[in-house]
C-alpha cells in the first residue's frame, strides 16, 4: 500500500488561514485537521474529509495529496 502527504498547511497558508479555520470552514474536526497537517505520510485518508477540504481551498484533489511511495 502506498503513503500519501496532505498540503494542508500549504493552502491554508495560501488562503491566509489557520488549521481552526480550515476546520470551521470544512466541517472537519480540529484534531482530524491537525493530523492530517502534521503526518509526514499516511496509508489512509477519509475520501469525505480530501473531498471537503478540496472543495474548501477551491482546488482538485489531485493537487491536494502527495503521492510518496506506490
């Protein structure tokens, strides 16, 4: 199974938000958010949370995780 990084803290950098806002703005738990913003690589993403956070920072997906490994 593969690892993922999600830019989390580089868009909300780029929207000028903090982690709260991002949470506030997306329905996401605070310390969901705080996880995702400071895993250096995960095996698992809740679909639900990429599709609400991408939807957030007006942006595909796509953009929004790194593939680290296959």
């Amino acid at each position: 199974m593969g690892r993922i990084r999600l830019r989390v803290r580089e868009f909300a950098q780029e929207k000028g938000w903090n982690l709260t806002e991002v949470s506030k703005r997306t329905g996401i738990p605070y310390t969901t958010i705080i996880t995702y913003a400071n895993s250096s690589g995960m095996a698992t993403v809740d679909y639900t949370a990429l599709d609400k956070m991408a939807r957030a920072f007006d942006i595909a997906i796509e953009d929004l995780v790194e593939i680290l490994e296959n």
